[in-house]
C-alpha cells in the first residue's frame, strides 16, 4: 500500500501492550505524547487538498482511485444533511459499508453535521444474515428514526415479518447505489407506513448528487433534486457520442455535474478523459429532468453491469470468455433480476465447426474470472453476436434478447401462461419496453402478471389480444 500512495501514515488503534510494528504510529502511544491541554497537529490543511482515495466500482476488474478534496466531502455532507433533513433526535441505521463512499458520507459525515446518532448494526451490515433476520427488533429497541440501504438489502427485510416489534418511531426510509425497482418502494410503505426515498451519488461527487427530500411525498420514481451549490444538466448526446446542448424537460440524455464536491480527479490521470476534463463532471448516467428539476434515471450509457449496487465490468467477462478456445466472439450484459436488479450473463458465438457444452463454458468462466460476483448466470451460445457497421458490438439488441428470455420463463413457466406473446424493445424512461400479450382465455391473468413484472427495472405492460 504504501508503494501506491505517497507518504502514506499508518495509524494502528489496538489494546494497550501489543507489540509495535515498524512504519506504524500506536494511537494510544502517539496520543500520550500530547499536551494535556491540546492537540499538536502538523501542517494545517486546505479545502483543496486531498482529503481521502476511494476506489470506484464495487466488482469492477481495475477499480480506478478517486481524490476527494475536504470541501469536495464537506459540501457534499452538508448537501447530505440539508435534503434528508437530518436532526440530532434522529437515529439512523448506519448499514453501509464504512470503505463504501455512501457509508462515510450520507451515513457518516452527513449524520455527524446533524448530530444524528448512527445505529452500527455488525460491520457487515446488511450482508450479515443475522442482522437482516434480526432488523426490525433492533430498530424497535433503538428507536430508530431512518433506515437505509442499497435496494435489494431493503429489499431483503421487507420479507421478514415486523410482528411485535413497535417502529413507530420510524419516519422515513433511504436508498440508494442502484436503481430502485418499484414494487420495493410501495412494499416499504405497505410494511412500514412510512416513504422510502431515493438518493443518486457518485464516488467523482464526493458521495452525493441529488437527493429526494424527505420532507416531500417520495416514492415518485425521482431521484429528486441537486444538493445545494450543486448544477445537474442533462445534455444531449451526439451520434458521435459528443455531448451536446441541453436538454427540454422530459428529454432523455446524459447526466453532467458541477460543484464544489466535484472530484478534482482520479489519482492516475489518464482515466480523467471524457470524465473531467471536460469543465464538468461526466456521469455516463442517462436521465431527465422533469419541469420541477427533479431528476429521474433512465439508464447508463456506459455498459455497466450493476448487481445489487455492485458494478461490474462486462470486458471482465468477454475477455475472460474469448480465450476459450471454442469461442468466437463474446459480449456480456446485464439480465433483469427481481432481486439483485441485474446479474451478469454472456452471449457467446463459436467458432465454425466448433461444438462446446454449456457446462463446459461455465467451468470455464469460473476458472478464468477471478470475481465471484461477474460469474455469468447464464451462458447462451447464438449464431452470430450482432454488430455495428464499424464492427462494434451492439448491445442493446443483446439486452432486449436477455430480458425476453427472462419475462419468457417467468410468464410462460412460471406463471403457466405458454401462449403468452413477449415484446422487448430497447428505450424508453427506463431503459427498457416490456409488453406481455395474453390471449382473450387468459384476461384475468393481468393482474397476476402485472405483480410480477414490477419487481424488475424495465417498463412493463401487459395487455391482451
């Protein structure tokens, strides 16, 4: 680590007693060194210089390094604080990782401005099956005022029964890392009586972008406003992938930021191009704005695959999967989940004359892609992997094939409805068009249908012949 980051100081906090380590400084030896009356510190800082590195992409194969300054992080956390409406009566389920930049800020440096107490429920969180089994008996004990998480973790204890447990103290519910599909919001308010609110951030803002306030209705599918001293455009994106002018309300383009909390870069700057160098902070989110200034996510131009809040790289996959000697060409997507909103799956083509089993290529896939997480659910070995007449692969045609092979199974499987027609066409608010036909014989299925649909992303609609 300390060959990576210069002049790097390790501070150990450990029981009085433990043996010294070379190069690390004991707390508790170093804080016995100070006057009794103050605290000696070196060099005094400035708002401009770097505060912290955080990595981006939870899976991705070569996180890349982000500087926040310590007004990128103050201004973001008092942005935090301000639009969650945070007091110092408020308990707050801290169950965000502490190395995960929504941990340190919205549920860190943001409760810390407020004086809000934070709940630490384990330092797994929500990735603790204990703490999930055991969560609305700990809000009820503290008296937790708010509760977060990333979607499918809220996603997660809205399936275990609130029973006795009193969380009338309870007056709101936050989100965030990821889409939030629908059915969990209104799930949330069936359970709980209360809102869950969206919050949209960046590792490059320093956390935090825009945030629905708590003191609104919630639940509109928004992502809400700029935190103050904060600028969102969205602007239009070019055939030539250029970004263009702004964009009228309701118009779908590219996600720019500016601001204070703006990262001054990435610690190598060769990855700032096209991200900052461009007089504003790149997104790669597509989205909207609405006439209010609200602002709504429609997708990603950048082919991210986000599993459960967690991106992953597709080349991670397709490079992985084009050294097997059977395979052609590779180009993995994301597949529509209930729970995890996308797990990672790869259209394969083969060489001509070549025949290779499915499972084969999944052991192969598991023997060559060192995250567990980017393991592809399924493998679809097709004729011919579709491309642009520059010989790029065109994925929107992949996805839309993934999603129909998914609402086929779920429809005609699952829900014992075979004749049923699926539809997907790449587009729209999300992203995504899904349009289930079901015959005459089969109207009072709509509803049922309906149900299921709406734990997933994409725009659904069901009608009938």
């Amino acid at each position: 680590m300390r060959d990576q980051v210069a002049d790097l100081i390790l501070v150990r906090v450990s029981p009085p007693g433990t043996p010294a380590e070379d190069g690390v400084i004991d707390f508790h030896t170093a804080l016995m060194a100070q006057p009794d009356e103050h605290l000696i510190f070196g060099e005094s800082r400035g708002g401009d210089d770097v505060a912290a590195y955080f990595h981006t992409g939870g899976t991705t194969g070569v996180p890349k390094l982000v500087a926040h300054t310590h007004r990128g992080q103050l201004v973001a956390a008092f942005g935090g604080a301000s639009m969650c409406g945070y007091t110092s009566s408020d308990v707050l389920t801290a169950t965000l990782p502490l190395f995960h930049v929504a941990g340190t800020i919205a549920a860190g440096l943001s409760a810390f401005m407020a004086g809000t107490e934070l709940l630490i429920m384990s330092p797994a969180g929500l990735r603790n099956p204990a703490i999930v089994e055991g969560f609305w008996r700990l809000v009820a004990q503290y008296r937790a005022t708010l509760v977060g998480g990333v979607p499918t973790a809220i996603g997660a204890v809205l399936q275990v029964p609130v029973g006795d447990n009193d969380i009338s103290a309870l007056r709101a519910g936050l989100t965030g890392a990821a889409l939030l599909p629908p059915a969990v919001g209104q799930l949330f308010r069936q359970v709980t009586g209360r809102n869950l609110y969206e919050i949209f951030g960046m590792t490059e803002a320093s956390g935090l972008i825009s945030i629905d306030p708590l003191c609104g209705p919630g639940g509109v599918g928004s992502v809400g406003w700029p935190l103050p001293f904060t600028h969102v455009d969205v602007l239009r994106l070019n055939a030539d992938g250029s970004l263009g002018e702004i964009c009228t309300s309701d118009e779908i383009g590219v996600i720019t930021v500016r601001g204070d909390h703006i990262s001054p870069g990435y610690r190598d700057p060769d990855h700032n191009d096209g991200v900052f160098n461009t007089g504003f902070l790149n997104s790669g989110d597509l989205g909207y704005k609405d006439e209010q200034g609200r602002v709504y996510i429609a997708g990603r131009s950048k082919d991210l695959i986000i599993r459960s809040g967690h991106n992953i790289d597709p080349a991670m996959i397709e490079n992985a999967m084009s050294t097997h000697p059977g395979v052609a060409l590779a180009a993995a997507v994301g597949l529509p989940d209930a729970y995890a909103g996308e797990l990672p799956v790869c259209f394969v083509e083969l060489l001509a004359g070549i025949e290779v089993s499915d499972e084969d290529l999944q052991a192969h896939a598991q023997n060559t892609i060192d995250e567990r997480p980017a393991w592809p659910k399924q493998i679809y070995v097709i004729e011919t992997i579709p491309l642009t007449t520059v010989g790029k692969i065109y994925k929107p045609s992949l996805r839309c094939e993934a999603a129909k092979r998914k609402v086929s199974e779920l429809v005609h499987d699952e829900l014992g409805l075979p004749g049923a027609i699926v539809d997907v066409v790449d587009g729209g608010a999300r992203g995504m068009r899904v349009t289930v036909t079901l015959a005459n014989d089969n109207r009072s299925s709509v509803p049922t249908v309906e149900k299921a649909l709406a734990a997933y992303l994409f725009e659904a609609r069901v009608q009938v012949a």
